[in-house]
C-alpha cells in the first residue's frame, strides 16, 4: 500500500478504530451498532487513511445514504 497523496510506504496503523460518541461516522449501517475502522496515517504527509471492516462495508449496499460510483 501506498499513501495516495504522497506516495510514501510507511504508515501508523490503528485497528478497531470505532465510531463512539455524538458522532455516526458511517450512517445507515445500524442504529444501535457502531461502525469499526482500520485507520492508516501517513509518516510523512499525514494524510489518513480510513478503511471499513467487512461486516458494515456489506451494509452499504443496502443504505440510503452511499450510493455506489466507479470513479475514473
């Protein structure tokens, strides 16, 4: 993996980043759950890098908040 902005190969990782308090990071994906994380954080830029665990990248297709784009 490399950071899109910078294209350096080094990061800081943090798993099981969650989405807790006032604020729904990932809407649609359940009421009463919170959405996990991977974040990635570049070392030389500093550009974060958010990932979404399986089980609420699956919920997306089923949200009315994302709709699903191929982006060119």
């Amino acid at each position: 993996m490399e950071c899109v902005m910078c294209k350096s190969k080094t990061f800081y990782t943090a798993s099981e980043v969650g989405s807790r308090g006032h604020f729904d990071l990932l809407p649609g994906t359940g009421f009463f759950s919170h959405a996990h994380f991977t974040q990635r954080i570049c070392t030389e830029c500093g550009f974060v890098h958010w990932f979404v665990d399986g089980d609420n990248l699956e919920k997306l297709s089923q949200s009315d908040y994302y709709r699903r784009e191929t982006l060119e």
